[in-house]
C-alpha cells in the first residue's frame, strides 16, 4: 500500500485525527504545563510553521509579485482554506491587507475554544504574523490584531500593514481593538486554478496541513520539556484522541481495527505492507518525520504510538497492539503487530 493509488476515505480520516491530536495537545500543554509553557510552545510551533512553509508556499500559491501586504493576507486565506479552515481577507490597499479567521476555530476545535487563554492564542500571531516582513526583507511591514475569538470577537481578525517606516521588533505584532473588517465580498476571492490544483493534489495538501503541525510540534515539546517529557505529553495525548475518534474514523473507513490501522498508516504515504498469515503491518517509511531525522529521539515514535494505541483499543478491546521492530531504531520498518490480549492467570 501506497501514495501511488489514494484512499480518500483513509486521508480525510487521517487529516481529521491529526486535527484533533493537535488540539489535544495544546490543551493538555495548558492543563499540564500551565499557560506560559503553552504560550510558549505555541509561540515555537507557528515560528517553526512560518519557517518552513511561508515563503515556498508564497511560490506554490504564486502570490511572489503582489504588494507584501496583500500577499501576506492572500497566503493566509488560501493556504489555510487548502487545509480546512474558515479565512477570508479584503485588499483594502497595496500596503494595508485585511485577514479574517472564522469561526469556529480550526486549531482549537470544538468547545477547546472556551478553555484557550488570550496569551496563547495571541503567541501564535507572535510566533508567524509578525515575522512576515523578516521574512519578505521588509522591515515596515507589520501585522495590527483586530480582536481574537476568544476575547469575544466574530473571529480572529486584523490586518498586514506597510508603514512609511522601519518597525521595531515589539510592533511587528500590535492589538487595536477598535478598528472592524470591511465588508468581505465572498464572490471575489480568488480560487486555486482547478488544473494545478486537482483533486488529488488537495487531498495530500489537507492531509499534509494536519500533519505538519503534529511534526512542528513535536519538535518543539522536545526543545522546551526535554524528551521524557514531551514523549510522556504525546503518548497520554494520542492515546486519549485515538479512544476518543477511533469509531468515527473506522465508520468512515468501514473497517475493522487492522484494515483501519494499515489504512491509516499508509494514508501518510508511507510504504505499508500487510501480513495476514503473520498478523502483522509492517510500515517502511516514516513520512511524518520526513527531514527531522538529525533531531529524532525514541521518545517521538513511543509518544505517536499511542494515537494507534488508542485506536486498536477501542476498536478490539479483545486485543493489544504491539511493535517488534522498530525504523527509528535502525531495524528496515516498524512492525505493528495485533494479537490477543493475554487474560492474567488465576493461579
């Protein structure tokens, strides 16, 4: 099984779980961690987002020669609607842009949004709005935050400004909250050309959106809590979401707890091969972690198991997933292996 034949169902179903791990743990990093260790965390995961995908996706996107400001809000509503999430903008000029989140919130899913502090949510804004111009090489340019969802406001909102003078580190992320949105007219925002963009393409870009994230933040718990820590957060985490999604997703997949599990392994686009006599998935790639090898630890893959953990448990309660070889332990793939679950002696 591979990316060459796509499974839509599996992708969407992977996309979707990714989601959720994501949210889980921002608020399991607020409950555990307190809210300045989950501000701070935050703050790493969107610079470390902005790094790696603001200025390729300006060229995937083919926004490069529009004025800094409206690209900068143009990028944002067509590489978040891609992914799934509510954005609109309005070009109000070339140096002052527009951008609108809606609700309900992508990243803090469902009633999250009632438990997400302002610090955290504005340490996003902190960790990728502001560093635009840097990025661009336009120190003028700044981002002016509007009102965020979670202090009221219908949405995340502000704009990309160019002013007519160098800004400061500590204005490139400014909140005015008395200034509004102007009317978004929907029938003129602009849409990804069908040719480049088919629907295959915008599969593996929803999918690859979810993924991001969990991999960016991944890393950053490993830099900011050590990798005990950060491997126990996404173990406890991942096994919480896989219990807690595990039926939908296998609905949606129409599957029992192996086919599930291989689907959803090879939905990464990974190479997976299934042994039905041996009962067991092997999976020969790691996609996930694609380009962080020289920062890996083995408390990525212990933490990660448990998002299948949880989802093999609830799906067979009869059975335990294990894994005897392991990829990033220099073994040729990761061998899932599913098999009854040992009852404990009477004697």
């Amino acid at each position: 099984m591979t990316d060459d034949s796509l499974d839509h169902p599996a992708m969407e179903g992977l996309a979707e779980l990714y989601h959720r791990y994501l949210t889980g743990l921002v608020l399991a990093l607020i409950v555990d961690q307190g809210e300045d260790r989950a501000a701070d965390a935050l703050f790493g995961l969107f610079r470390r987002q902005h790094l790696d995908k603001f200025l390729p996706g300006l060229d995937k996107l083919g926004l490069r020669d529009l004025p800094d400001a409206v690209a900068c809000a143009q990028y944002h509503y067509l590489s978040n609607h891609v992914g799934g999430v509510g954005v609109v903008f309005v070009p109000e000029s070339d140096t002052k842009a527009w951008v609108r989140y809606t609700p309900p919130r992508w990243i803090f899913d469902g009633t999250a949004l009632a438990a997400v502090p302002t610090r955290v949510a504005r340490a996003m804004l902190h960790g990728w709005h502001g560093h635009n111009g840097v990025s661009l090489g336009n120190p003028r340019l700044g981002f002016v935050c509007t009102g965020q969802t979670m202090d009221g406001s219908p949405g995340l909102e502000g704009y990309y400004i160019e002013e007519d003078r160098d800004l400061a580190p500590e204005e490139r992320v400014r909140f005015r909250f008395g200034e509004q949105c102007p009317p978004v007219d929907r029938q003129a925002l602009p849409v990804l050309p069908a040719d480049m963009w088919p629907a295959d393409r915008l599969a593996k870009a929803a999918r690859n959106y979810s993924m991001d994230y969990v991999r960016n933040l991944t890393a950053v718990l490993t830099e900011q809590l050590g990798p005990l820590d950060a491997g126990s957060l996404l173990y406890r985490t991942g096994r919480r979401i896989g219990m807690q999604y595990a039926s939908a997703i296998a609905s949606r997949l129409d599957a029992g707890s192996a086919e599930t599990l291989a689907r959803l392994l090879a939905a990464h686009g990974d190479e997976v091969h299934i042994d039905d006599e041996a009962g067991r998935i092997d999976q020969c790639t790691w996609r996930l972690m694609r380009g962080l090898e020289s920062e890996s630890v083995p408390e990525w893959f212990d933490g990660w198991r448990g998002l299948w953990e949880g989802l093999v448990a609830v799906l067979d309660p009869a059975v335990v997933l294990d894994v005897t070889r392991r990829l990033d332990r220099g073994d040729d793939a990761f061998s899932w292996i599913i098999q009854p679950r040992r009852r404990p002696s009477p004697f």
